[in-house]
C-alpha cells in the first residue's frame, strides 16, 4: 500500500485478503492496548489520568513533554477534509505507545459508528498550543 491509501479500513481490507499472513503480522505490533469493559456502554474508555475520556476532547500525549491534565488549542482539518478547519480545546488525558515526542497526539474521537470513521481516517497535520498558567 502506498502511504497515501493506508488507514483503518485499508489494513483491514489486507488482513481480511491475507489471512495467512496477517497473524504474524499483528504479532510483530508492540504497542497494544488494552479497554476495560464499562457497565454503561456509553461512558468512554478511562484514560491514564483515571478519568473517562470525552469524544472529540480527550487527546493522548508524550508525557515527557506535556503533563497530564494539561488544556491544549489544537488546530486541524477533518480527516481527509483540507477545506474544513477543526479547531477546539482539549485536554491531555491520556497517553499511548506510540505517543512518542512533541510531533504527535491522538485524539480520542469517541466510540459510534461516526467516531470510528474519523479515527480510521484521521492522519492530519496540525498545529498545537499549549495552555500554562502565567
């Protein structure tokens, strides 16, 4: 696949279309991630700030380089969507694997059928600012 064409809905294409070598290849993933279940199917998974995360406000951080907790501006574009801006406030309260220095964070888009097509397609580039108190 070209680096264009991958997301979500591609690499499950290419792992329903090889069986035979998606295993070995889900094997050699080092960051996994792990959900506990929640009674009421609406509340959002907890994030390592022992909170639920918030759809579209929850984002996931290096916390080497930004302290849980901490309120961020983040300005974007909607996956696949250059014309239509997505900026708001969030707020670190998680952190990932994957979530390695200053160029990248996740953000949590929820857990419907709209937030899954969001996060499968989401590869924006962005910019974020960092809200310290004075």
């Amino acid at each position: 696949m070209k680096r264009e064409e991958i997301s979500l809905f591609t690499i499950r294409q290419w792992l329903r279309d090889h069986p035979e070598k998606a295993e070995a290849l889900l094997n050699e993933n080092p960051s996994y991630v792990f959900f506990t279940l929640r009674e009421d199917p609406d509340d959002g998974p907890i994030g390592s700030l022992n909170v639920p995360l918030t759809a579209e406000r929850s984002i996931a951080i290096d916390p080497k380089l930004v302290s849980l907790g901490t309120p961020i501006w983040l300005m974007t574009n909607r996956p696949g969507e250059p014309s239509q801006p997505y900026n708001r406030l969030v707020i670190a309260q998680d952190t990932g694997g994957a979530i390695n220095g200053p160029l990248r964070v996740d953000l949590f888009w929820g857990h419907d059928r709209h937030a899954e097509q969001s996060a499968g397609e989401m590869k924006e580039q962005g910019e974020l600012i960092v809200l310290l108190p004075k």
